[in-house]
C-alpha cells in the first residue's frame, strides 16, 4: 500500500524453527529495492556457542550494505528511529523480543504490544516481521513455557490480519495466507 509515496507495509513471516522463515523475510527485503535495516532482537551470550553460532549464521547471510541494529528490548524505538519512506525495516525476532520480556508483568507486557501495534500502524518504512510459531505442539509443562507460548501467539494473532501480508513458512515453502486464509476475528 502506498501512501503520499510513502510505503506503508507491514509484511508478517511466521513458522517453526528452522523452516527458513529468515531467508525468506531477507529475500522480502531484499526485494523491496530499499535500503535495509536489520533489527536483532538477540542478546548475545559468549558462555552460549550454540546461540553464537545461531547469531552468526543470521550475520553472515545480511548483506554488508544492511545497517542492523541492536533492539533486544525497545523495539518500538528502533522501529520509531529507523522509519522512512523508501525503506524497509527486517525485525528478526518477535519471538527472542517476548524471551527478552518474559519477566514483565501482564499490565506492562499489554502496554508493550500496543504501542508496538500502534508503530507498526504508523509506520512510513516497510517493516518486515519475523516470528516463530510454537504453539503446535505440547502444552509446555511449566508456567514460563506456556506464558511464552501465549504471549507470542496471541501477539502473532493480533499483528497478522494488520498485515498487509502474512506469510507461513514451511515445508520448503512460503505461503501468503491472506490469499488462501479467512481471517477469524
């Protein structure tokens, strides 16, 4: 959707671990033709290798033209200071975001999804959302699990139909589910 010759896309990019939903999100940006910033929402822990090699396999595949920005946090900033027209924002990942703020209390953890949804709504760039789906397996059997749980799902439920697209990666494939899906709400 163009506005005043502003881009106004929000892209959402969803499924399971692994199924290559960051590949896709960066071919989407890459894409777009626009300059890319890149929004990690990961910490780095260097008494974690495996989750160091994670980080480096996302680094090594964004080109070096990509600006990226660190936002373990206060997305909504990185997204309020990086928006302009003719440029495309990558936030990878929703999921590590709603890690990174598990310990807030529900009544703050509300007030961070609004103002999430109200940036994403006000936004000029074209912002590109990567989340994971983990809600299609077991109940996770301690409480912090199923609030992770929950709470990204739900917020993936919210921020979906606000998309302009919503994509389902898996199986080796992308699928737009606004052309195929019914939206429920």
């Amino acid at each position: 959707m163009t506005t005043n010759g502003a881009a106004r896309t929000s892209i959402l990019v969803t499924g399971p671990a692994r199924s290559g939903k960051s590949e896709w999100a960066e071919r989407l940006a890459l894409a777009s033709g626009w300059a890319v910033t890149y929004i990690a929402t990961a910490r780095e822990d260097p008494d974690d290798p495996e989750w160091t090699a994670r980080i480096e396999l996302h680094r090594h595949r964004r080109p070096p033209t990509w600006l990226t920005v660190c936002a373990p946090l206060d997305l909504e900033s990185a997204i309020q200071n990086h928006d302009q027209a003719g440029r495309c924002l990558l936030v990878d990942s929703l999921g590590t975001w709603v890690t990174n703020l598990l310990e807030t209390d529900d009544a703050e953890w509300d007030v961070r999804v609004k103002q999430l949804v109200r940036c994403l709504a006000r936004a000029r760039a074209c912002v590109i959302l990567v989340a994971e789906e983990t809600g299609w397996g077991v109940i996770p059997a301690y409480p912090l699990g199923r609030q992770f749980r929950d709470r990204l799902g739900a917020l993936i439920r919210q921020l979906g139909p606000r998309c302009a697209e919503t994509y389902l990666v898996t199986g080796g494939y992308a699928v737009e589910l606004g052309r195929i899906g019914v939206p429920i709400d």
